[in-house]
C-alpha cells in the first residue's frame, strides 16, 4: 500500500466530538476560569478592606466593555460549573452512565447553564 492510498486518522477537520467530551473539556476550562476570577475576587476585597488598589478605579474598570465581558464569563463558568457538577453527583451511585441517559444530561446542563445565567445577569 503506498503511502496515498493509506486511510487518514481522525484529524479534528473530519472527527466530530461527542457532546461528553465537549463538555468535560469545558468543564476543566471554566474550572481554571473560576480561578482566575477568586484571584480578581481576592484583590476586589483587598481594595474594599485595605485600599491597596483604589476601590473606584476597580469599579470602573469592572463597569466597562472588557469589565463587563469577564464578569459575563466568570458567571458563565459558575453556572456551567455548577450544573455540570450536579451532572457529577448523579454519576456517583452509577446512574445517567448509558449513552442516551448521557447526551441528554449533557444537553441539559448546557441548557441550564444558559439559563442561569441569563437569569442572574437580567436580574441584577
């Protein structure tokens, strides 16, 4: 067989990605997210207790465009975190474990964790 004629491996182009997968990537992702937002959290309350960095110039710059956009992402990331954590729980006496059960857990927590979201931005 000449090397043409070989079969090409999966290459990320041609191998769709289960939703499992997908979200247990995400899930380590806004893992890290949530702690870059406890450092920013840590020097919020740092500013507020011992003025270190001056608590207006903070909330200035949580109130612009980028300020805003980080705040939408780290409560993004909780909200994914938590339901999918929930999705976790489930797991632990073995149940949701089948393929079907799965994807539409999987779906569910996507779902929720927009929902959340948008549910607590609107409301703030």
């Amino acid at each position: 067989m000449s090397k043409e004629e070989r079969p090409l491996s999966p290459h990320l182009t041609i191998y769709r990605w289960p939703i499992t997968m997908t979200l247990s990537i995400l899930h380590r992702m806004t893992g890290f997210a949530l702690s870059v937002g406890l450092v920013a959290f840590v020097v919020w309350l740092q500013a507020i207790a011992w003025n270190v960095v001056p608590y207006d110039t903070l909330a200035t710059a949580m109130q612009s465009l980028v300020g805003q956009a980080l705040l939408l992402g780290w409560l993004f990331s909780f909200s994914f975190h938590f339901a999918n954590g929930g999705r976790h729980v489930s797991w632990a006496p073995g149940r949701l474990f089948e393929k079907l059960q799965a994807d539409t857990s999987a779906w569910i927590v996507r779902a929720a964790s927009v929902l959340m979201t948008v549910g607590y931005w609107l409301a703030i």
